[in-house]
C-alpha cells in the first residue's frame, strides 16, 4: 500500500498508462497538484521501481517518465479499482451527500 499510497500515486500512473510523458504534460493531467508534490511523489515511485526517468541532456533540459515493467503489473491491479469506482461513484456520491446533510 504504500507505493500507491496518497492521493496523486495512484492518479500518476493512470496518467502513465497511455506512454510516456514529459514533466510538464503529467502535470497537465493532474489538475490540482502542486509542483512539488508532484515531484515528491514522482521521486518516490522512481525509488520504488514503478516509474523510469529519463533525463536528456539538451538547452533547455527535457525529462521523461514512463512506467517500469513492475508499474505496468500494478497498473493492471489498479484496473479492477478503476472499474469498481466507475461502477459505484454515483452511489458513493449520494451517501456523501446524506452524510453531508445529517
């Protein structure tokens, strides 16, 4: 649990499943992340082996993210999470609403 725990780990490699994708781009597709928790938490998935980095030596410097073998299998584990909220995430969203209102 801890390589997906918190709140943008997860979101992370979703964002990774369809390629690679520059820093910049990862940060487009995780509207509400800060820039340093996003590095954070990159940095812990890069330690754990479920993300490469690929940094390019050019003007101005360019790095790349993609997801290991070991982050494609836990991807897929991910998958049946995914389908699970899709399927229930109307009725999760009524019983926070009652609980809101009681």
């Amino acid at each position: 649990m801890d390589v997906v725990g918190g709140k943008w780990k997860a979101l992370i490699l979703w964002a990774l499943h369809k390629g690679t994708l520059r820093f910049g781009e990862l940060k487009r597709e995780l509207p509400g992340v800060s820039e340093k928790m996003l590095i954070q938490q990159l940095r812990e998935l890069e330690a754990d082996g479920v993300l490469h980095r690929e940094v390019y030596r050019e003007v101005p410097p360019r790095v790349e993210y993609s997801l290991t073998e070991l982050g494609q299998a836990l991807n897929t584990a991910l998958d049946s999470l995914g389908v699970w909220g899709e399927t229930f995430m109307q009725e999760i969203i009524a019983n926070k609403a009652k609980e809101a209102a009681a």
